[in-house]
C-alpha cells in the first residue's frame, strides 16, 4: 500500500517519466543483494543483479546512486562468507553483464561527445560543490520538496528554517553551484506531474527511521542495513546531483527501497488495526492523484483544463502540458496536410514537445518522412544527406532569417516558423 499509494509512483504510471522503471531495476538490485548475503557464491544472483544494474543505468543515470550502494552491499556479502579469486568471479560475471548492456549506448556517446555522458547536460545537473555543505543543503532540500502544505504559512515557515540552517554553513539555499533551473522555494502540493511530491510518504519514512535506530535489536541487523542502505543511496543522489525545483521525480526509487522498511518499522511499534488504518489513509490521501490528475484526469475539477480522459478529444489531450503549442502545432500540421508535404525538416530546441509534430501529422505514414536539421553540434555527423525538405519548421530560430533550405519564411507564430515555398489556394 504504501508503494501503491505513492503519488508520483500513481502519476508515472500513466507518464512518459521513467523513473518508476528505474526504480523497479533498483529494487531488484537490492532484493539480489539479500539473496547474496545468504549465499554469495551463487552466479545467478550476479547475473540477475548484473542485469538489473546494467537496465538501470541504460534507463535513467539517477538510479546509479541507489544502485551502487546495495552493489556495494552484495560485494561485500560475497567475500564475507569466502574470501578467494573464485569467489570473485560471480562479482566479476555481474560487472561484464553491466558493460555488455551499456557498451554500445556508451561508445556511441564517446565516439559522438568525447565522453560517456555529454558534457551540457552535465554542467546542468551534476553538482559543482564537493563538500559536506552540499550534501547537508541538497538532502534538507530535497526532503523539503515532499513536504510543502496546502498553507503558504507552513511552507514560509519550512523556507525560513531550511535558510537558516543554510545561513548557519554560510551557504545560499539557491546557489547555482548546487542549484538547477529554479531558486529554492517550497511549494504546496500540486496535481501537475512535474512537480508531484509524496508528503505522507516522506513522513512515514522521517518516523520510521527513528523507530530503526530506537528498535534496531528488535527489528535486526537485516531490516537496519537495508534501510541504511537506501538512505544511503538518497544521500549520494543528494551528492552527486543538483537540487531543482522538478526533482521530486528523481527520489522514487528511494521511496520505493524505503517501503519494506517503513512497514516492519510500523507493525513493529503498533498494532494491526493501526497499521490497516494506516493504510487506509494512504488511500484516502492519494485519490486526488489517482483521480483527478490535471492534464490527464479520470474526474475533472476547476484546476483541469480539459475533461475527463473518458470523454475528452485525443488531439485536445496531447496539449493538456503543452497548450501554447496548441495554436502554431495545429495551424502548421494543417498546412503541411493540404500541401501534401511529406519530406519535413525540423530544427526544434532540446526539449520541445517533438511527439506533437508526430502525432498532428498523423504519423506513421509511408509518404512522410521528418528529419532532424542538425549544424554546429556533436550530432551533425549522424544527419542524413542528401534529404531536401519541402517544408521546415523552425523553433527559436533568429529574427533576421528569411530563409531556410531554400524555402523562404510562409508563416510564424511566436517563436514557432514554417519555412515553405507557397501553395495555391
């Protein structure tokens, strides 16, 4: 239950946001890791570990921290019961499964970048303060982003304490060197995927965690080092990586390591009616999430500019994250439908909503093909040539062009421009 009722857990499963599969990779890790610190000379634990860690890493780097600690673990668990250059080949067997499953991502990115991971998205994400302060002010930090409040007195009142403690190592709570995208702020609890977080969750973890160190006997060594564990691998995420105000997304795998934890915690200090209660709870809290999600809801409210998924159009749906981009994705598709315009080029930032542009013009057709228009970047020597567009669609591009591929300027919306030899009417 209180894996099920996690929100951002409700959200991801009907999200494009992967970290709930990178989570699942992360607790397979650790459920091998309990089986090696039973028998650590079995292979097939290491290669369904090998496995596991090598998926996690392929689909999300996030999930390294809380992988490598429970990897860690099970090294340990191995040379524990023998210590001897044959015990270390199951280890050495799970490491190869790792490589094998991330070499061709990998060199692609070395022979593409120069490095495994590409070097703009680093400088955004990775921290740039190696100290004990960081750590302190990313892991406060980021356990504030589950415990915003419907009350903006509450959340100042988190803000001011969270700036103290900061005041006190002579840190910013926003300083850009710990910091991406947005300033340090706690927010109330929202339905937007993006920024979900897990109050009741985060609670029950902060309480179990003084029931582990109070009842450690009592719950055994097992039940304190997996914990330890996860908390650990929480930690060396609040290391490694920046805080930013969309993150709460990235903590999922804690959440979910944190789980077993939390429940022997629990029945170990109450009863079994405290517990279902509990779990009831944890029902009753989560209904807003599982039901009336804004951009995607089962029961719409006031927040929610669209219907319920049951009734609402499939083209008005795609937009419910995206609706500035409703106007230009819908004006262009249309002109590019009537001009029977197949071979498209498009030049759009990073992190546009590129799916759209799919979807409008009604891929998968044979008769369309759209290709990245790509200059100046590591990328470009993937580009395909020869490919001449009768159309480009143009996002952020300067002012002063007047012409692309050829193709002089048809029509612009905001920072949206389509570059197209014109059509009759």
């Amino acid at each position: 239950m209180f894996v099920a009722t996690t929100p951002m857990a409700i959200v991801e499963a009907s999200s494009t946001m992967n970290d709930i599969v990178a989570a699942l990779w992360a607790l397979i890790v650790a459920a091998e890791c309990l089986w090696l610190w039973k028998d650590g000379t079995r292979a097939s634990t290491w290669a369904f570990l090998g496995l596991a860690a090598g998926l996690g890493l392929l689909t999300k780097p996030i999930t390294v921290p809380y992988i490598a600690v429970f990897a860690l673990l099970a090294v340990i668990g191995t040379l524990r019961l023998r210590l001897s250059l044959r015990a270390l080949a199951p280890v050495a067997l799970g490491g190869m499964l790792v490589l094998t499953i991330n070499t061709g991502h990998l060199a692609r990115s070395m022979a593409t970048y120069g490095s495994p991971l590409e070097a703009s998205q680093v400088s955004v994400h990775a921290n740039r303060l190696w100290d004990p302060r960081a750590l302190v002010s990313n892991a406060i930090r980021n356990v504030s982003l589950h415990l915003g409040t419907p009350s903006g007195y509450v959340n100042k009142a988190l803000v001011v304490g969270i700036e103290a403690i900061h005041a006190v190592m002579d840190l910013s709570p926003s300083d850009p060197r710990t910091t991406a995208h947005k300033d340090f702020e706690v927010k109330s609890p929202t339905k937007i995927e993006t920024r979900v977080g897990n109050p009741l969750q985060m609670l029950l973890i902060l309480a179990a965690g003084v029931v582990l160190i109070a009842r450690r006997r009592t719950l055994g060594i097992q039940v304190v080092v997996f914990g330890a564990a996860a908390v650990a691998g929480f930690l060396l995420y609040s290391f490694l990586f920046k805080w930013q105000l969309f993150g709460s997304r990235y903590h999922l795998p804690f959440f979910i390591l944190m789980a077993p934890v939390v429940s022997l915690a629990l029945e170990s200090l109450v009863s079994s009616r405290v517990v279902l209660a509990t779990g009831v709870l944890l029902t009753a809290a989560c209904l807003p999430w599982l039901l009336s999600l804004e951009d995607r809801p089962l029961i719409a409210t006031g927040a929610s500019d669209v219907r319920s998924v049951l009734l609402e159009r499939r083209e008005k749906l795609y937009f419910a994250n995206a609706r500035v981009l409703a106007t230009p994705i819908a004006e262009v598709s249309g002109r590019l439908l009537a001009a029977q315009c197949g071979h498209v080029g498009l030049a759009l930032s990073g992190n546009s909503a590129e799916y759209l542009w799919w979807a409008m013009l009604g891929a998968p057709r044979e008769d369309l093909q759209l290709e990245w228009l790509v200059s100046g970047t590591p990328s470009a020597v993937y580009r395909k040539e020869p490919f001449q567009p009768c159309a480009v669609i143009c996002e952020g591009c300067p002012e002063a062009w007047d012409e692309v591929r050829g193709l002089p300027l048809a029509w612009k919306y905001g920072n949206v421009r389509l570059f197209m030899e014109p059509t009759e009417n």
